[in-house]
C-alpha cells in the first residue's frame, strides 16, 4: 500500500466544503426519512423522483454538450501515478453525513441552515 500525501490548504478546502455538504445530505436524508414515517410518503417520492428527473437532465445535457462541443486536448499517454488523497480529505464526506444526522435528530439542523446565505 503507497504512502499517503500531506494534507495541503486546497485539501482542507476541499475537507471543509465535503462536510458541509456531507451535514446538508445528512439533513436531507432525515428530513425524508421524517416525511416517510409520518405518513406523508407521497410528498417523499415526488421530492425523489424530480430530483432524480433533474439529476438524469444534467447528465443527457452533458453527455449532449461534450458530444456537439468536444473538448480537443488529449492526455497524456504515460501519466504519473498519483499518490492516494489524505486520509482526511476521503473521510470528510462521510463524517459530514454523520454529522448531519446526529444534529438533525435533535432538531439542531436548523442551526447549520441559518448559518448559510
């Protein structure tokens, strides 16, 4: 197994921002998780379906942009092996997710929501 590379400042960025999103998803999957137990399943379903209708959007109109406007670099043909990202910066999703959940169970959720713009 390679040795890990340091943690720089682009990777505490990224560490950061990961949580952040990892704690709204965590809060996102409550807060369905809540709609589905108090009976409002149907609610639940159409949030999944038109996110998943809008994911699939994104991605045919991608694959339709880089068919009509391909992008004409090339890479290289003997790229140098990459050493694994930090430990941190892989666990960062995660732990946010986590982190979501534990202050949604306690309604602290909010708390996260009002801090952002």
């Amino acid at each position: 197994m390679s040795e890990r590379r340091k943690m720089g400042v682009a990777d505490w960025i990224n560490a950061a921002i990961n949580v952040v999103i990892g704690a709204l998803l965590g809060s996102l999957i409550y807060g369905l998780a809540q709609l589905v137990a108090g009976g409002s399943w149907l609610i639940a379903m159409i949030i999944l379906y038109l996110n998943a209708g809008l994911f699939f959007l994104i991605v045919l109109s991608d694959k339709l942009f880089d068919r009509f406007y391909p992008v004409r670099f090339r890479p290289a043909k003997n790229p140098k092996p990459q050493p694994p990202k930090p430990l941190l910066r892989v666990l960062s999703l995660p732990s946010g997710f986590v982190l979501g959940i534990v202050l949604a169970v306690p309604g602290l959720d909010r708390t996260i929501l009002d801090i952002l713009p």
